[in-house]
C-alpha cells in the first residue's frame, strides 16, 4: 500500500476511533479489490468508483464498531458483507453470521471468506423470517432495512434476552421510532463521523423493555 494511502488510512482509522493491525488492513484493501471485480458482473452494490467504496463501505462500516459487544452477531440483509464481514476482518476474535436472500450476495460472501481466509464467519442464504438458526445472537445489526418497525417485527424472535438490535440509518428516524412496535425502547443512539463522507449517519440500539422479559 504506497504511503499516502497509508496515512490516510491511518488518519480515517483515528477519527473512527478504532485500531486495526497492518494484516487487517490488508484484509480490507483485498476485500475491496475482490468487490470491485464481482461488481463488474453482478451488480452487488450501487457504488461503482473505487474512490466512493471506502468511505461509503469500509469508513461507514467501521465506524459502528466502537459500540458493538464483543458477543456472536447477526448481520441481517449483510448484501455485499457491509457491515458484518467488514467488522468480521476488523474482529476476528468476534464471530459474524451474515445473512442475506439473494444468491449472488451470498456466493460473494462465501467467495470473500475463502479468498480472506475467515474463520470467524458464517453466510447463509434465507429470509430471517423464515430462518431457523440453533442458536440466538446477542447483537443483530442491519443497514438494509428501510423501517425500523421492520427491522424489529423480523428480528426479535433471533434476540437474546438481553441483546440488542443495532439499526444503522442516515438522518435520524424520528418519524419510525415513534411507529416502534410496543414494548420496545431506544437504549443508546449514537451519531456516527464517518470519514470522507459528509452525510449525517447515526446507529441506534433497540432493545426489548425489561418488564417485557420478566
């Protein structure tokens, strides 16, 4: 990696507040090359420039990483891995399940964890609605859902008792949280800086309220 790209890794990693050794940060420029060529043929992401990739996929993806557990997590709707196996290179002491519908995304996750050599993830194709996994998760985070009324109607059942839901959005919802389903509370928001990139981004955690789990 030349040196300028160095030092801008090293300035968007401090302002995210977050530490990656020099293999994870290989692991991340790999994963990139390896989404731009799949994006050539199957469309996996809207963003085609190289240049728009970082920011708006690896910098937006880091930048929750600060305030998740270090507990299993579900990645519902991961798409092309963002944020689960973005996270997943950045904690591989962490296990990620990325979860997604659609075919394509999932033979490029599956192609992504062999080609990185990823022990700590698992890809799986299914609607969660439908999905039966063995065990539940302690943190489930999306950025695909458009409502978080959704969000949380097909998520809850694959909750912990005392994990949370973590719903990346832009603006802040204040119009769907006010449509949340009953018996459920914002625990923290958090307004997200996401390096080279000016739109407001913030991460929610939804949590079930506790008389509801006594």
């Amino acid at each position: 990696m030349p040196d300028s790209d160095l030092r801008h890794w090293d300035r968007a990693l401090i302002q995210l507040g977050v530490n990656l050794e020099p293999a994870r940060r290989v692991q991340l420029a790999q994963y990139l090359l390896l989404l731009q060529r799949w994006n050539r043929v199957y469309n996996l992401t809207a963003v085609r420039q190289p240049a728009g990739m970082l920011p708006l996929h690896v910098w937006d993806s880091l930048s929750v990483e600060p305030f998740l557990p270090l507990k299993p997590c579900l990645d519902v709707g991961s798409g092309a891995g963002l944020p689960g196996l973005v996270l997943a290179i950045a904690r591989p002491q962490q296990s990620f399940t990325l979860l997604d519908t659609n075919g394509k995304k999932t033979r490029f996750l599956q192609q992504a964890v062999l080609e990185l050599g990823l022990s700590n993830v698992t890809v799986v194709q299914a609607r969660v609605e439908q999905w039966q996994p063995l065990h539940k998760y302690a943190s489930i985070i999306s950025r695909a859902f458009a409502a978080l009324n959704d969000f949380v109607t097909v998520c809850a059942a694959h909750l912990e008792p005392d994990g949370s839901l973590y719903a990346m959005k832009g603006r802040y919802p204040a119009d769907e949280l006010a449509l949340l389903p009953p018996g459920w509370t914002v625990r923290k928001t958090h307004r997200l800086q996401v390096p080279d990139l000016e739109a407001e981004r913030h991460l929610l955690e939804l949590c079930p309220l506790q008389e509801q789990l006594a």
